[in-house]
C-alpha cells in the first residue's frame, strides 16, 4: 500500500491501494487484517496514529524510507475467521 496525504499522490496510475492519513491506516489495516507498509521515515510520525490501539507497527527496514508491518493483536491474529468470510 502506499500511505499518502492525499488520494492522487502519483501522477499516472499504478496497482497498489493509496491509504489517505491515520483515518485511512486504520481503516485499511483493519479490512484486511494487517498491511506492510512503505513510507518516508519523516512521514511515519503522521501515520503512526492510524495504528489501531492493541495493534503492532514493527520497523523492519530503515532508511530514508521504512518499511513497517502493521499486525493485529496476537489474540486477533489467532481467531479463525468469520463464517462466510
């Protein structure tokens, strides 16, 4: 995924989703059970808020950009998934 400020972050289009701030974060990581995400080590600050309470931001690349994996309580991340899922 590619976290941005705003939803047009690139000027032609590309196949990766484009999650828009903390709000967006939340959201996404949320649907889909977790993210790998790589953004500006000076960005991260803003987006760090969109990490759900109980979920874990764990730095795996650092740099000019970091790469981040966003993953679910463990308790969360064990439980088998909704019916019809």
């Amino acid at each position: 995924m590619v976290l941005s400020r705003n939803d047009h972050p690139y000027f032609t289009p590309h196949p990766l989703p484009v999650v828009v701030g903390p709000e967006g974060l939340s959201a996404f990581v949320r649907e889909h059970g977790g993210a790998l995400c790589l953004v500006e080590t000076r960005a991260w600050p803003r987006f760090a808020a969109g990490v759900p309470t109980g979920w874990t931001a764990t730095r795996l690349l650092d740099g000019e950009k970091s790469l981040f994996r966003i993953s679910p309580p463990a308790s969360a991340a064990a439980a088998p998934a909704p019916a019809g899922s």
